[in-house]
C-alpha cells in the first residue's frame, strides 16, 4: 500500500482554508466524492459504535432552505456538495446491540464471541457515564468525522469549508429529524474554490508550533 509523503501532507493543510466562495461550475466529479464518503464511514470512534448519520443535501430546494437558517452563508448553495452531521441523541441497548450484530456478521463470529464485549459498551454508553451526556459524547464522534473529511478533502485537492453557523433545531425541522434519534451538530461545504475568493490566497494565521505543542 503506497502512502502520501509528509511534504504532501503538509502543502495540502498548508493549501486548504475555510472557503468562502465556490466556484458553482465545478462539481466534484462522482469518483473523487465517492472516496470522500468513505472517509466518513471508515472514520475511527468510540467503541466503533459510529452515533451519526451523515445527510448529503443534494436537492436545490432543500439547499435554500437550509441557507436562511445558516446566517445567510453563500457555501451552503454555492458547493458542489454540502454535508450535515447530525448525531445520536441518546444511546440505547438496541444500538450497541446493532453494532455487535454488524461486528460478528463482518467477522464472522459464532453466537456469543461477543457477549462481554456487548455488556462493556452498554455499562458505559447506555448505563454508565457516557450514556449520561450520550448527545455530547455523540456529537464529539461527529467532530472526528468532519476533521477526517476536511483533511481528507485537503490531500485529493477538494475545498471545504465547516460550517457551526447554522440553526440546529430549523435544520433537524427541513431534514425531518425530529423524534429519529438524531439531531444536527454541524455542516460542511465541499467544491472547488472560486477565482474570486480572496481568503484563498491570505496567509494562513496560527501560533508557533512551540506555543501549541509541549513535550514532557
């Protein structure tokens, strides 16, 4: 398996920014999305137990309404893709019991291989400390999810731009996730940058790498 070189990765996080325009010509061809949405899925999360579900909003209607509950931000309608993140609102016995299903038909495990396993999750994800700020704790796998698209995104040339200025209760209303299970944490836009950008080309701002990172 080839790997991208560190040079690589440093000019595409180097290369990418928040976009603020997108060019509305360029779609993001269906392979390279594909590749994309399966960044979401193989994105790594507590337990494995993956409490989100990911809402590609394709319809042009709904992208409109979806815009003048997002402090009237042009990426929501412009990008050629544009991604909610909702997740789970609490944790039940029936979800991790979902997942331990998935876990032995993909491993194909005999009955039981994963009993304790399934006891584990459930003290802490329905029962224990985790299951008593589950949105929280759902939301912050959601995060994962968004950092490991825009990073992935970076690396294959795509622009992204996350979006945390939206109304989370009117998006759950025009996606139909009222009384689902899950409810809307954040957004994401994702296309080609427009030439008329000009955030593209200011200097990225951050800290010196010193005053981030401390060894010990």
């Amino acid at each position: 398996m080839s790997h991208t070189t560190h040079e690589h990765l440093l000019e595409a996080l180097n290369w990418r920014y928040a976009t603020k325009h997108f060019d509305t010509a360029k779609k993001i061809p269906a392979d390279v999305w594909s590749a994309l949405e399966k960044t979401l899925v193989l994105t790594p999360t507590s337990y494995g137990l993956q409490p989100y579900k990911f809402f590609v909003i394709e319809n042009p209607a709904k992208r409109a309404e979806l815009f003048a509950h997002s402090w009237h931000q042009k990426q929501v309608v412009e990008a050629s893709h544009f991604v909610v993140f909702t997740a789970r609102t609490t944790m039940t016995e029936a979800d991790v019991d979902k997942f331990i299903h998935r876990a032995m038909e993909v491993r194909e495990l005999p009955d039981g291989a994963l009993h304790r396993y399934r006891d584990v999750i459930v003290s802490d994800v329905v029962h224990g400390v985790r299951g008593k700020i589950a949105h929280e704790w759902a939301t912050r796998q959601a995060y994962i999810a968004l950092g490991n698209l825009m990073t992935a995104a970076a690396v294959i040339g795509v622009d992204a731009s996350p979006l945390e200025g939206i109304v989370p209760a009117e998006y759950d209303k025009i996606l139909g996730l009222e009384n689902s299970g899950y409810t809307t944490v954040v957004a994401c836009a994702l296309g080609y940058r427009s030439t008329n950008d000009k955030y593209a080309s200011m200097a990225k701002i951050r800290f010196k790498t010193s005053e981030l990172v401390q060894y010990i």
